[in-house]
C-alpha cells in the first residue's frame, strides 16, 4: 500500500538528486508545480514500484501527489 | 613440427618452474609429462573436437596440450553453456574458444595452436619471473594468458578473478594480466595499500575498453610498472597495444597496418578492422570518436538504451562516474520503465567517508537529464562476469 509519506519521500528523494532538497513536499503538490518532468515520474514510480515490490497501475493518470499515494498494483499481468 | 602448445610445455620440462592454479602447483615437467601421459590414450581424435570444460585449471591445461598433440581440436566450453553446438569434426591442433557474446551472441571461434603461439611476442626485459593472470581460462584471453606464461615466465599463475593481487603476486611478478574490470576490483579492495602492494613490472589489460581514471589509478599506486593495454578479441585475436598512458589509441594508426598485421578504419562512429585493405572491413561493434590525436572508445554499439526516446550510451555514463574523484568503480544498466522506457541506474563502488550527493552533483554537471543515473546503490564492490568482465 502507497502512502503519501511514502510518495513525499520518493519525491524528496528524486528531488535531493536534482540537487534540490529544500522543496516543500505535501499531498496536494502537484507534480508540475514540483517541476517534475516525465523522467523524474519515471524514477518516482521505479522507486514506489521496489517499495511495493510490485508493478503499480498509474494509468488513472499521474497529477498530484496524493495520484501517487493511491496507486494500486497492476492487475493486467 | 609446428609449435603449439604441448610442444611449448615440453621445451619447459627441463627449466624450473611451472603454474600455480586453484591451490594446486606442477613444474612444467609434471604439466608435460601429464600431457604425453593423456596423449598416449587419445586414439582415432586427430581431426575431432573434443570438449574440455572439467577439472581443475592444470588439469585442463593438461588436457589441451594432450589434445593438441593428439592433433585435436579442444574446445573450451564454459560449465553449463550449451546454447553453441560443437561439431563432431574439427581443426587439427586447435583450440575452440567461445566468445563473450560482447560482439553478438556467443559462438566458437577456432585457432591453430601454431597461429597462437606465432602471435606471442615477448620483449627480453619481460622474460622469466612471476607472470600472473586473472583471465578465465575459457575465455581468449585466457588462452593468450596461459601461452604467453608457458613460453615466458618461470611461473606462472592462472589466479581466480576474485583471488587477492598480493597472494597471487607472492611479493612480486613480471607481469598481471587482467580486464580492466578486475584490475578496478583490485584497487577498490584495498590492494593499493603501500604496505602490502606486490611490485608490478608490467601491467596487462584487455578484454574491455581502460579509461582515463583507471589507467592515472593504476599508474599512481604501481608508480614504476608499464601499462599496456591490449585491443584484442576471441573473432579477430590481438589487433594492438597501447602503452602510452592514454585511454585510446592514436588517430594516427587509423588507415595503416598495424605490426599485427592488421588495418584499422573507422566507419560511422564504429571500429573497424581488416586483415587486407582490399577485403571488407569487419565491424567490431566497438563505437568510438575522434578526439584531437586520439581515438577514444564510446562503448559498445549494443550497449545504448532509450530513455524517453533518446538514446544513452551505458559506457559512457560509466566513464563519466568514475571520472567523479570519490568514486572507485561504477557499473551502469537501464532500469524498464513503463513510461519513458528505462532509465538509467548505476551501482557504484565509493571512497571510504564520501556520500552519493557529490557523485549526483558531478553527474548534473557532466550528463543531460535522460543520461543522469537516476538509481545510485552503492556496493562495496562489483561483480566480475564469468569472462572477467563488468559492466555490459
């Protein structure tokens, strides 16, 4: 189960290797707002994918961070 | 008689001497006795391939001089590798060694033992003594290894590719052959240390590209050894050597023979090479680019992946970590990624007390966005492949 704590910190995480850790971070952040381009999408969710140890379904779209936090795993196999 | 390799053995039996393998040691008398011993129960091969992938490394080197006697071809298959298939009928006093799969798929290539030992050439200062190598046996390197020790060293090692530099040294050697992916391993474990460092007086490598940090490493902590580097491969066997310190080689030779033998082009970004200007050139999937008086190796032309539609040499983002001060070794992959394709992760090896936020900093510097390692795991060190070799 991804949590927003979980989706702040693989945020934080993306972030601290652009060199910007002093970001503020919170739920309703959105993903453009963060500057996060489609490659750091990519990190974050390879990141929340190894924590889950499971392939997750963003296929609902990806906007905020909360769209992070309730990702599900992927049931198409 | 064409000299192969039972018959180097057996000009050995008289000196002192001999290999030291996995914990076991045979002057070069006992290695060419065991050899004649095997020959005398080879019947009806001449002409046939027969596989050798048992036994110790001396048993095997046994096994091949019996082979090359008998007027076989041994092939050196790798335990568990059966995706090649070898014929029942062969070369006559050959050996069959599998690529790496670094040009392709892995697949045999035949050598006259009399081709192989016509190509080792040894200056006299280099002569006698300790030779160590850390190429597997089953690999062209190894082969070249195992030759270049039976017709010039007084002992030689064939050490594991994990074994420690100063116990296969004993304190001293001629010569250390090894991948630049093992010599990095070597120096990452510590081996450097002033205290223990066996005196090197040649330091071989091969197999894969040796950039600038490894080559300025090596020459720092082995301050009075010679560094060669060797562009060789098991398709085409030693095409030049580099001993100049610098990572590449002159454009220079570029359109001229090479005292192998052979002539060096470069056609679309790739390495080419020919035994004759007249015959096509053979394309080594070596990328690489011109820079000043230099030809500078790229990477692998396999070794790119596409990150949000942009291609990432995987070579040189290696190149370009461990040109980071406090990095010591890096090995870099694509990670799938279902959005952009993959992204690119990196294991690195760093110095003691250092953090991976200088190693991100030097990467945002020195990489575009899709070429920045995006997953950074730091491990104590790298694995080494079954050939010896690390990254790709």
């Amino acid at each position: 189960m991804i949590t927003v704590e979980h989706a702040v910190a693989a945020i934080r995480e993306v972030l601290a290797g652009k060199g910007r850790s002093d970001v503020d971070v919170h739920a309703d952040s959105t993903l453009a707002e963060l500057d996060l381009d489609s490659l750091d999408v990519a990190e974050v969710l390879i990141i929340l994918e190894q924590q889950a140890g499971t392939e997750l379904d963003e296929s609902g779209g990806l906007r905020t961070v909360a769209d992070l936090a309730g990702l599900r795993p992927r049931t198409d196999g | 008689m064409t000299l192969g390799l039972f018959t180097a053995l057996t000009r050995r039996a008289a000196s002192a001497g001999g290999i030291e393998a996995g914990g076991e040691r045979a002057t070069w008398a006992e290695l060419a006795e065991r050899a004649a011993e095997q020959n005398r129960r080879h019947d009806g091969v001449a002409g046939r391939c027969v596989t050798v992938h048992d036994g110790t490394p001396i048993e095997r080197v046994a096994a091949l001089a019996a082979l090359d006697a008998a007027g076989a071809q041994a092939v050196l298959a790798r335990a568990g590798d059966d995706t090649v298939a070898v014929t029942a009928a062969g070369e006559a006093s050959a050996v069959g060694i599998l690529s790496s799969g670094t040009t392709g798929a892995p697949h045999l290539q035949t050598w006259s033992w009399g081709t192989l030992v016509a190509a080792v050439r040894v200056p006299a200062a280099s002569r006698g003594g300790r030779w160590v190598s850390f190429y597997p046996l089953d690999t062209f390197a190894g082969v070249q290894a195992l030759l270049f020790g039976v017709l010039s060293a007084d002992e030689l090692v064939l050490a594991d590719a994990r074994a420690s530099l100063a116990t296969a040294c004993d304190g001293e050697a001629r010569v250390v052959m090894a991948t630049p992916s093992i010599w990095r391993r070597i120096l990452v474990l510590g081996d450097g240390d002033p205290d223990t460092l066996p005196r090197v007086q040649v330091i071989s490598m091969g197999g894969e590209a040796a950039d600038q940090p490894l080559l300025d490493r090596l020459a720092q902590t082995f301050p009075h050894a010679r560094i060669v580097h060797v562009y060789a491969s098991s398709e085409l066997g030693s095409v030049f050597s580099v001993s100049d310190g610098r990572a590449g080689f002159p454009q220079a030779w570029l359109e001229t023979r090479r005292p192998s033998g052979i002539w060096l082009t470069v056609t679309d970004g790739v390495l080419h090479v020919s035994r004759d200007p007249s015959e096509p050139p053979i394309a080594t999937g070596d990328e690489v680019r011109l820079d000043g008086d230099r030809v500078l190796f790229r990477g692998r032309r396999r070794g790119v992946i596409n990150v949000g539609g942009r291609k990432v040499r995987l070579e040189h983002v290696a190149a370009v970590l461990r040109e980071a001060p406090v990095v010591l070794d890096a090995r870099v992959y694509g990670i799938p990624s279902r959005l952009v394709g993959s992204i690119v992760g990196a294991d690195i090896v760093l110095a003691a007390g250092t953090a991976t936020d200088a190693v991100h900093a030097h990467c945002r510097a020195r990489l575009a966005a899709h070429e920045r390692p995006r997953r950074i795991t730091v491990v104590p060190v790298l694995p080494i492949g079954p050939t010896g070799k690390g990254n790709l």
